[in-house]
C-alpha cells in the first residue's frame, strides 16, 4: 500500500481591493504561510492552493490595474517563495499564480513545486470563460502548455484550472498521459456551480481512475460582490468518494490520505481505458 497525503488550502482574501496588487500580493502571501507550515506539521506530502491565490478573484472587472498582479514563472517572488517552503516541509507544492509571460501577455497558471524545492513546470489554464462576472479573457490568454503531468516526488501530478473542470477531455488527456492525483484550483460562487461542483470532479475521478483535489476560496469580495465563494475543497478518490471536504466559510486546510494503489486497483477493474475507441470521436474535433 503506497500512502499519500494530500492537502488543500482555502482561504477569504486578506487585503483591501483599493491596495495596490504587490500589496496584496505580500498580504495573502504572508496569510498562506501558517497554513502551510501546518500543513508541513500533519506530514502533508502534496499541497494546493486556490485559484490565483495571491489576488482577488478581479475577473468581473475589466481593470487595467490588476495587470500588475502578474508575475514571472519561476523567477517571480511566489515562485521564489514556496520553493523554499516546498523544501523546508518536504512537500510538493502547486502553486496557482497570474502568470506574465511578457508585457501584455498574461496566463492563469499553476507552478509545481517538488519536494525539493525544485521548480518542475507548470500549467496554463487551457479554457477561458467570458461571461458578465468572468470576464476572464481580458486578463488571461488561453493557455498553450498542452495537459502536462508532473513526475514529483507523490507519483504523477496533473492539473486543471477552475473553468477547465467543465471539459472532459482534459481530464481524460491527463489520465491518458499517467496522471494519478488530479487538483483543480478555483474560484467559483455560488449559484448554479455549486451543483456542478460535487457532481463534476467526483464524476470525473471515476471515468479516469483517479484521484482529484478540488480547492475553492471563501467570503465574498467588494467592490465586485458577484456572490459568495462557498469554499467546499475536497478530495475524492478513484471511485469518486469523498475523502473530506472543506466548510463553505472558512479559513481552512484539510488534509486526505490517499492509497496510490487504488488507482491501479479501479482502472484494472473498470477498463475504460482499453474501452476507448479513439477512431470513432473525430466529430470531437470537427465542430
């Protein structure tokens, strides 16, 4: 039995919108860092934080201003910062931060952090929604890194983004490439994807024989107040159970142990992998 814990961080934000994005940025940073050294004290072997943790959700807004929340990945100070921490715990960290590439074009990505503290690569969100509320498209770039799994010191590493876990291709693509534990960093209120929520992901666990770690934020946001981030982070595991779920409203890390056999148990068991007929989807890639 191959044992691993997992660990998700979900947190309200912690600074004023009318401060500057470095501000913020220095103020959320600082917030996650107890959280995380706990998470370091309960043997977390893998971490994830929420949907551009560093940042308000900004996206119902079409503001110039929050362009200056975008960092360098890896050499940006988040990056910089939970290296250190990856390695003082000795965890892996996915680290979702708004990614400049160079001025004037910016992405939503998650940096992944070995035990190490090694930075192995990241993830851009691939799907990128536009709709009153989420204006996401004027921020963020549609992510061009493919479905990349990560080879950490836990076993096979994927990630999606938020809007992306609506999309069942990608998940599929991850699993496909050997991914074992899925996380899917958010930012979503309440409404109709708080249905979508439990159903999706658990859903999504069981059709690719693995492990996912679904992380949203809490509290709710001014000036913006599109609604409440219910909070709710959970890991489900091959069979789409639930491991443990967050509160809807509160600061919290909650940790899962998750037993890496399984993954091959349910997917020798359940053989949609061999089932797939490939030849027989190309409409999937007409329309």
């Amino acid at each position: 039995m191959t044992m691993v814990r997992a660990g998700l961080i979900q947190m309200a934000l912690k600074a004023e919108t009318g401060e500057s994005p470095e501000a913020i940025r220095d103020k959320m940073n600082e917030a996650h860092l107890p959280l995380i050294d706990e998470a370091g004290k309960k043997g977390v072997q893998v971490l994830c934080l929420q949907e551009v943790f560093n940042q308000p959700y900004f996206c119902p807004s079409q503001d110039a201003k929050w362009y200056g929340a975008a960092e360098k990945i890896p050499d940006g100070p988040t990056t910089r910062l939970m290296q250190d921490y990856a390695k003082k715990h000795s965890m892996v960290i996915v680290v979702p931060i708004y990614e400049e590439d160079i001025t004037g074009v910016y992405y939503n990505t998650c940096a992944v952090i070995d035990a190490d503290g090694s930075y192995l690569g990241k993830y851009r969100k691939t799907h990128i929604p536009h709709v009153n509320g989420f204006w996401e498209k004027f921020y963020f770039r549609p992510g061009n890194t493919g479905y990349p799994v990560f080879d950490t010191a836990v076993g096979k590493v994927g990630v999606y983004i938020c809007y992306d876990r609506h999309f069942p291709e990608g998940w599929r693509a991850l699993a496909l490439a050997g991914a074992e534990y899925i996380v899917n960093p958010s930012a979503t209120v309440a409404g109709l994807s708080q249905y979508l929520w439990k159903l999706e992901q658990p859903a999504s666990a069981v059709a690719n024989g693995c492990y996912i770690g679904a992380v949203n934020r809490v509290g709710t946001e001014a000036p913006w107040n599109i609604g409440k981030f219910y909070g709710s982070s959970y890991v489900v595991n091959p069979r789409g159970e639930f491991l443990v779920e967050a509160s809807e409203d509160k600061d919290e890390l909650v940790t899962a142990d998750m037993d890496m056999d399984k993954v091959r148990e349910v997917r020798n068991l359940w053989q949609f992998f061999r089932d797939r007929r490939p030849e027989a989807y190309g409409l999937l890639t007409q329309i």
